[in-house]
C-alpha cells in the first residue's frame, strides 16, 4: 500500500538547529501551536520520513516524538474532545538555542523511524 508524503512548509537556510513548528488540531480546527528548537540539523531523508509517517498515521504524539504536548497549554476551562491531533505545519533551521529537555535532530528523526516500523508490525 502506497501513501503519500504529509505536505508541510521547509525553509532550507542557515543554522545549525532544526526548528519544528507544530499544531494541534481537533475536528479540522487549530486549537495550539508551537515551537520546539532541536540540537542539529534534520537531514532530507529525516524530512521525507517524518513525513511519511504523518501521512500514514495523520499526525504524532508529542511524548512519543519528544516535544511539548499542547494540550497543556490549554485553558483549565476547555474539555478536550479526544480526537486531538498534533502535526508538523513546518521544519526549518535556525541558529536559536534547542528547547530545553528537547532531542537532538538524529533522535527526533529515530522517533519516527521506530514509530513507523512498530506500527507496520502491528497491522
């Protein structure tokens, strides 16, 4: 079965740091967003991996790929429905700091990687 890459902007450029920039979606509506500096550059192939992966799995689970969850940032008041999603809207390289507790570019790359290969042995 053949799937097709998740659109998202890349900005090539300089920096030695991949800047991630990410949604939060429920029922085809924005609910967050936000950014998360990784140590390093995500090469082409991390790129079109990551990719893929969203496209097979319609987005990720920030613990799973090591990023803040934005939920979080919620007000106490909201209820979340249970079909939020979080996405990649746009990769692009930066010479700001890494966020805090974030990965480096070859571990974030590696989450998806395994996520992919664990789930296509579950199906």
């Amino acid at each position: 079965m053949s799937v097709t890459a998740q659109t998202f902007e890349t900005t090539s450029g300089e920096g030695d740091n991949t800047r991630i920039h990410y949604v939060m979606m429920s029922g085809g509506r924005k609910l967050g967003e936000g950014d998360c500096v990784i140590d390093g550059r995500l090469t082409a192939e991390d790129i079109e991996t990551i990719r893929t992966f969203l496209a097979a799995n319609g987005g990720f689970r920030p613990d799973e790929a090591g990023v803040p969850d934005l939920i979080e940032r919620m007000p106490l008041s909201w209820t979340p429905a249970g079909d939020e999603v979080h996405t990649i809207t746009k990769i692009s390289y930066t010479n700001s700091r890494p966020t805090a507790g974030s990965l480096d570019a070859a571990q974030f790359a590696y989450c998806f990687e395994e996520l992919q290969a664990s789930r296509s042995l579950a199906m």
